[in-house]
C-alpha cells in the first residue's frame, strides 16, 4: 500500500480476529508460518468451523434406529430397508452465486453430489431451494437466470436428475441471493464408507482434477463475511467446475469402493486439501504428513499456501493401505481420472506439510511434471515442514457464545396485524377474483416450469413424480417396492416475525408434503440461512428457529441427520430475513401405483382436512398488500401430527383422487392449483376474503368420490381432525360463493404465463 495508510496484518486479511491470532499462537507456542496462518483461517472460518452455531446446533434430536450416519460426515444416511441405505446432504453456495450465478450454482451441485458418492451413495436426485430479490430488478434477473443454467448446466450434464426445489422472491434477498441445494444417493450398506484415515503408513491418494488457483477461499472465504461495494472483485475466488471430469469420479470412487480398496475417502470441498487430509486423521486421532510438490498444478508459480487452500473442483482424497495402491492406481488410469500419492498416515497427531520430501523417502509415486514456466521442486530428505501442527487443532476452532437478544421493533411488529386492515379494506362479500388472479400471476405461487423444463428430472428412470407436486417421489428399484417422498421448503416471512413458530411451519409443511405422497417421514436435513453471527439480534433468531426446528422434529419423530449453516448472508449492512429450509425424506413402504398428485376430478366433492383460522401475518396476500407484520399461524405440532398420519393412511388407499397441501395463498390458491392441474372448475363455499387467503398450517384439500365423502369424515373425527366439505368439482369457472368467480382459463394463463412472460421482456434501457 502506498501512503501514510499502514497495510492490514495478514491475520485480518484472512479474516481472523486479533483474539483468534492469539489462540493459534498459544496452540503452536510460537508464531504460525504464513502456510500455517492460512490453514488456521480457512479450517476457523465461519463457514468450515461452525464456531457461531455449534453451541446450538447440538440441540436438534439426532438419533432414531434407522439412522446410519448423523450429523458431522459428508452426508446423512438412513436404512431404508432390504440391505439398501439412502444418503443425503443438503449445502448452500449463496456468496459464489452472488458473486458468479453460473458457476456458484454449477459448482453448488459439483461439491454436493461429491459429498454424496464420497459415502459410497450413488448420486440420482437433486432438488434446488432458491431465493432471489423481486424480478423488475435486472441483477435480480441476471442472477435467477444465471443460477438457474448453472444448475442445469452442471446436473445435467453430470447425469444426476433435479426432481424438485422451489424458488421464492422476496426484497430481502435483492443484494444477496439464497442458493440451496439438495442431494440424495443410494448405496448397499455393506458400500458405506467414512471419512476415515485410519493406519499408519497407509497412503493418502488425491483423485479427480488437477489443482488450481480457482476458488481459493470460494467457499470458506466467500461465506465467512458479508457482501458490499465491490464485491464483483471477489469473481476469482468462485471455483469452476467440469461436470464431465466429475461424473469419472463418481464411476472411479464407486467402483473403487465396490472392490473394497479404500479405508475412508473425503471430498475436497472447502478449506480444500488442509480440511480433507487434516479431517480424514484428526477424526481417528491419527497424524497426517502431505507433501505439496505430489499435487498436480495447472498454473505456474502456485505457493504451498495455494495449493492447501484452493478448492478447485471435482477432487477426492482417498486413504489407501500401500497393498491396493496399485489396484487403485489401475482403477483410476481406467476411468482416465489423475491419481497421485501425496499424504501419508502417521501416528505423530501432527499435520505437517513439505515440500519436495516424498520422492526422497521413497513414497509410492513421484512429484508431477511442473507447470510450464515452473522449476522442478527440490527434493531432499533433510526437508523441514512448511506446517507442523497439533491436527485436532484445525478442525477443533474456536467456539463463540456471541450475545443474543430480540429486535428493539419486535413488540410493535408483532401488534401490526394485517388481518386489521384487510378485514376493514376486503369486508365479507368483497368480490376477491382480482386478488385471487393477482396472486397465481405473482412470482412466488406462479408455475415454476420456466425452472423445472430446463432440468433433465427422469435420469434414472425413478422419479414417479417430479417438479411441480407437493412432493416429489422415487421409486428405489433396489427394494422390493419402496421408495422415497421428498420436499425441501422454508417460510422465512414467519421466521421473521415469530423465529421459533417459523422453525415449526417449515417442518410442518415440509412433512404435510411428503404425508401427501403417501409417506411416513424418517429423516430431515436443514441450511440455515441467516445474517450477520456479530448482531445479537440474528443470533436471537438463529437460536429461537433452532428450537422451532427441534421441537416440530421432536413431536413427529423426524431426526435430524446433517445441515448446513449459511451466515453473513447480509448486503450494505442489511441482514436477510431468517430462512431455515429443510429437507424432509419420507418413506413409502409400498408402491404400486402413482400417488394422486394434485388435480381436481370433476364430479368429485372437494374435503378440506384441518382448521382454517383468520391468520394472515406473514402470507403471501398481505405481502403483496404491503403489510408485513403480525404473527405467523398457529403451529399446532400434535394436530399436525394426526393430519399427516390420517392423510398418509387414505393416500396408501387411494381415497383421495387427487389432494393438495394448503400453503402460500391460502385455501383459494390451493383450489385454483387443484382445478388447473385437473382441469375443471369448482364451485365452493369457503367464506370471505381472510379465510380465502389465510396461510393456517396444517390444512390439506382432497377431491372424493361422493360415494366415499362419509368414509373421510368418519376417519377424519375418529382421529381428531377438523374436515368439512367445501362443495364440488366441475364446469369451467372457479367460483366461491360471495368470495370470487373466475374463468378457469384465466386462472390458468395468469399461473402459467407469469415467469416466462417476466423472463423474456425486453428490458428497455
């Protein structure tokens, strides 16, 4: 730097605190070399340590008898019967997709299908929970469009099937987009392997893609600190990635794994070669000695400090005995995926770093060809470590207590009831077809196919139902029937107003869908999306959704088996709203046919199941009107339980020729859903404006035959559910009576046409 402006000590460039300096410092005795100092930031960062949220974290209820893997692996994973398993993992790539839409998204699913096949899991479905700001802002179309081809872009060309996911928009996330994404693999159990290095002497093979200067700190880094002006200069930090050199991987980790020929393997995600190797002994208590000048490179003048931390793509570390190195070495030369010996196990508890010291000891292998422009390395046998450190220390980080308090508004936001005003300006009576028509044509309730057409969701041939239902189904040919129902879904406008009722909805509704496929649900993954950790009043929030999350698992039975959490979530000081999304897994015992899906059949009557309450804080109507304070529904957890029991029972039956959870837009929005997917009309009695669009949880709308209305009553009472009949399917208009009247076909361009028309406008400059 020039000037009288002294530079900023590295420590801080990196993104440590004076106090966290400090701590490595005791750690070590003396002071960190800078390849040390490196390590330290990345494997401490926000992003990797979890140094915020593990004092909570540890709350959620983890364990039930199917569970396989919990929390703390690169995936969960479950027993689903017959010597099959699934795994799953949920991630969140929003810093690199902001910064770079393409290639966060891309590599968003790269990192996450790794995770998947790093446990001996066939990768076969995505599912993409995304968040933009409101669509007339041009950035804000740039990034949906730009997320949306990365996804698709990668997915699909690495052949793993997105079956679902959902997009909201909203102003909170206008300067820092939510990109989520959800992965899911089968494996035998008898295939499932850890992220284990486990005997000394036993080799540390790096798989897949050469290393470069790409993506150093793109996750770590990029996820560890808020966004502001000029942040576009971040662009270099987001990694790039090769779908096609992945989908080798896949092929060449499983086939290694089949042949029994790796003790543990680990993706290299974040924090990059310092976290896999340093994480695969730490978790066994052994030691861990790398020697850089093994790495392929494929940019001249790369430092040691690069080559720890980059987090270039579709990379794996293997653990190996030296018995099956030339077995695994084959295996990869095969699948035409570089394979190279750069760590050994040791059993020192220390992970040290050389630098031309392998070739010397004669270590299986020999350094690369360098870089054009590049010397070879050195080599000698007298090399001192470049790190030498205790290897606990890496991943062990610090852990904050940080100060916790609700916002100084929260009183005066919670009394600012939308149904007050609404009731006054939308009196029983008012004619609501303009309102109901607005609300199909916004972004959030609109068809989201502009989205689900550009992904492949039938790779594989599982995917019995696919995007657009309340949950999407697979059927698991490796068992004698079964298959899985998924949802991933998160109501951050109720988390902004109650945090803790808002944690209980999202697993509320996430468990409604996969009961309206006919599934028990048996597992849960979560990413939180929050702000800034260094403001107490989104810690509040993070701790009260925490609780929300594990009492609603709690009461259902649904362990938690892994997550993710996403901080600095922040632009210009601004932090986003709360947005925990979850992924729900359920379990379908037996399927034999397709369940209903979604439409109405004319001449059915139309059932609703459960109670519907003048509650509109937080819904979609009063957001569109401009109000957005109040409280969230009711969330009930032991009436939700019996809905989703009573609504798994008939959809095993085929009671219901077709039903439809009730969520954003009220009961209104879920028949207009119904009637244009099962193209008929309706026409039903179901109140005024309030109770047309209340967001009540815990409601499910059913089309029956009439000769079987009485039978859904009578179980309905029998197990303590609210049910009552609405009227009838039919004819070509929607109509409620003193409520609203409209052409279905008007509903059915105002739902379907919004997105396309919104994405292909000329925007005139």
């Amino acid at each position: 730097m020039t000037g009288d402006v002294a530079e900023e000590p590295l420590h801080r460039q990196l993104g440590m605190t004076d106090d966290e300096l400090a701590a490595v410092v005791g750690e070590l005795g003396r002071a960190p070399t800078t390849l040390e100092l490196a390590m330290y930031a990345v494997m401490w960062s926000e992003h990797c340590s979890y140094k915020s949220s593990r004092v909570h974290l540890k709350r959620f209820p983890t364990e039930a008898p199917w569970v396989l893997v919990g929390p703390g692996e690169g995936a969960g994973v479950i027993d689903v019967g017959d010597g099959m398993a699934v795994a799953v993992r949920i991630e969140s790539h929003n810093h690199p997709s902001a910064v770079e839409p393409y290639q966060g998204a891309a590599t968003g699913v790269g990192g996450i299908i790794r995770d998947i096949f790093s446990m001996g899991a066939r990768p076969i479905a995505l599912m993409d929970p995304l968040r933009f700001g409101p669509l007339d802002d041009p950035r804000t179309r740039y990034l949906f469009e730009g997320v949306v081809s990365g996804i698709s872009g990668y997915g699909n060309a690495v052949g793993v099937p997105t079956v679902g996911g959902e997009v909201v928009f909203d102003e909170c996330y206008r300067d820092n987009p939510l990109v989520n994404v959800f992965c899911l693999g089968i494996l035998p159990q008898d295939r499932l392997v850890l992220a284990r290095a486990e005997g000394v002497g036993n080799l540390a093979v790096l798989l897949g893609a050469s290393t470069g200067r790409d993506g150093i700190g793109g996750a770590s880094v990029l996820a560890s600190a808020g966004f502001g002006e000029g942040s576009e200069a971040k662009r270099p930090s987001v990694q790039v990635g090769d779908p096609f050199e992945e989908k080798k991987l896949i092929e060449a980790c499983l086939a290694l794994l089949d042949a029994g020929l790796a003790v543990g393997v680990q993706d290299l995600g974040a924090a990059g070669l310092s976290c896999a190797a340093s994480e695969t002994a730490a978790k066994t208590g052994a030691g861990m000695d790398v020697d850089v000048a093994r790495v392929a490179k494929r940019e001249p003048g790369m430092t040691p400090v690069e080559v720890l931390t980059s987090e270039s793509q579709e990379r794996m570390l293997a653990i190996v005995t030296p018995q099956n190195l030339g077995e695994v070495l084959a295996l990869c030369e095969r699948w035409e995926i570089r394979a190279a010996v750069v760590g050994r196990v040791t059993d020192t508890a220390r992970f040290r770093v050389y630098n031309g010291w392998f070739d010397a000891l004669n270590v299986p292998g020999e350094n690369p060809a360098p870089p054009i422009g590049d010397a070879a390395p050195e080599v000698s046998s007298d090399r001192a470590p470049i790190a030498d450190v205790p290897i606990g220390s890496l991943g062990d980080g610090p852990l904050y207590h940080r100060p916790f308090a609700p916002p100084a508004d929260l009183v005066a936001r919670r009394s600012a009831d939308p149904a007050v005003v609404l009731v006054r300006d939308f009196p029983p009576g008012t004619d609501c077809s303009s309102e109901l028509l607005a609300l199909l044509g916004s972004p959030n309730v609109a068809d989201k196919a502009w989205v689900s057409r550009q992904y492949d969701h039938q790779l594989f041939l599982n995917t019995v139902v696919g995007p657009g239902g309340d949950a999407s189904v697979l059927r698991l040919k490796e068992t004698r029937g079964r298959a899985l129902a998924l949802s991933v879904d998160g109501k951050a406008r109720f988390c902004a107003l109650e945090p803790r009722t808002g944690g209980r909805l999202v697993v509320l509704e996430a468990a409604r869908n996969v009961a309206c496929s006919g599934a028990r649900p048996v597992a849960l993954v979560n990413c939180l999306n929050f702000g800034n950790p260094e403001h107490s009043e989104v810690m509040w929030q993070f701790s009260e959704v925490v609780d929300g999350l594990s009492e609603a698992c709690a009461a259902l039975g649904i362990p938690v088996i892994g997550g993710n959490v996403s901080f600095y979530n922040e632009s210009r000081g601004a932090d986003i709203d709360p947005t925990p999304v979850v992924g729900v897994i359920g379990l379908i015992d037996r399927l034999d046919t397709s369940p209903p899906g979604l439409g109405l059949r004319a001449g059915d009557r139309i059932v609703l199941l459960g109670e519907t309450r003048p509650e509109l804080g937080g819904s979609e109507w009063a957001t569109r009107q401009g109000y957005r304070g109040g409280v969230p529904p009711v969330a009930d957890l032991e009436a939700a339980r019996r809905l989703h029991e009573l609504v798994a029972a008939l959809v095993a039956e085929r009671v219901p020729a077709g039903l439809h959870d009730c969520a954003d837009g009220g009961l209104a929005v879920t028949l207009a859903e119904m009637a244009i997917a099962g193209e008929t009309g309706f026409q039903v009695s179901i109140g005024g404006p309030v109770e047309c669009f209340s967001e009540s949880a815990s409601r499910v709308v059913c089309s029956v035959a009439p000769d079987r209305v009485s039978e859904v009553l009578g179980r309905a009472g029998a197990a303590g559910v609210p049910a009552a009949v609405l009227g009838d399917a039919g004819g070509a208009r929607l109509q409620a009576e003193r409520a609203f009247d409209v052409h279905l076909d008007d509903a059915t361009h105002a739902w379907r046409d919004a997105l396309p028309t919104i994405m292909s406008a000329v925007v005139e400059h």
